[in-house]
C-alpha cells in the first residue's frame, strides 16, 4: 500500500508542477492513474465488504484501511484532472483547426428554412 501512496504522491507533484507536457506523457500519466485507481477500488471494496459483514461491531477503520480511503480519493480526483487536461487538449486542436473559418449565420437561416419550405411542401402532396 505505500507504494501506492508514493505512486499518487508522485502524481500529484506530476500535475502540480504544471510544466508543458506532450499528450503522450500526459495519457501515460493518465493510464497509470486509471491502474492505480482500479487497484484501490478492489481495496477499497473489500473493505466495504468486511464492514458490511461486520455490521455495528466493525468499529473504526484501521490506518491501513483509512489510507486506502484516502488514496482512493486522491486518485480519482487525479483521473479527473487527467481528463480534463486531455479534453482541453482536444478541444483546444479543434479550436485552433477552426480558427480562421467564421459561421455565416444568415446562410445556415436560408438553408434551415429552405429544408422547412421542402419538407412541407413533401408533406402536402
């Protein structure tokens, strides 16, 4: 289990540091994220189940356990945040494909109604 803390520690100082990382080191990044968060899951669900088991009388979790819970939550919000770089990524290359292409508003109007106007005419014959 410290390996997996040491893991979400260096990830987190991965994400802090906020130097410029090229796609395939931050999808790297989020890859291992998403292992490590499949692994505390398993964790954290088998200690679920020993308090549900134990019911009233599981008492308090023990300091393993609380780390798990807390590891568990310190990677999903990693998983969140590798997300989210990966979709700034993507919509920022949409973004700067579609830089010097502006919408001409008055053509799309003519070619909605044109397609109303053909579709009602269809459906009066």
């Amino acid at each position: 289990m410290r390996v997996a803390l040491a893991l979400v520690l260096f990830c987190v100082r991965f994400i802090l540091a906020g130097a410029r990382r090229s796609n395939a080191v931050v999808r790297r990044a989020f890859e291992n994220a998403c292992t490590l968060y499949d692994e505390l899951a398993t964790a954290l669900t088998a200690i679920i189940m020993r308090l549900k088991a134990q019911g009233e009388a599981a008492g308090a979790l023990s300091g393993e356990e609380a780390d798990v819970v807390k590891a568990h939550q310190k990677t999903v919000l990693m998983v969140l945040d590798f997300e989210a770089q990966i979709l700034k990524r993507r919509i920022g290359a949409v973004t700067a494909a579609n830089a010097g292409k502006r919408l001409d508003l008055d053509a799309a109007r003519a070619e909605v109604a044109g397609r109303l106007d053909r579709l009602a005419a269809a459906e009066g014959t």
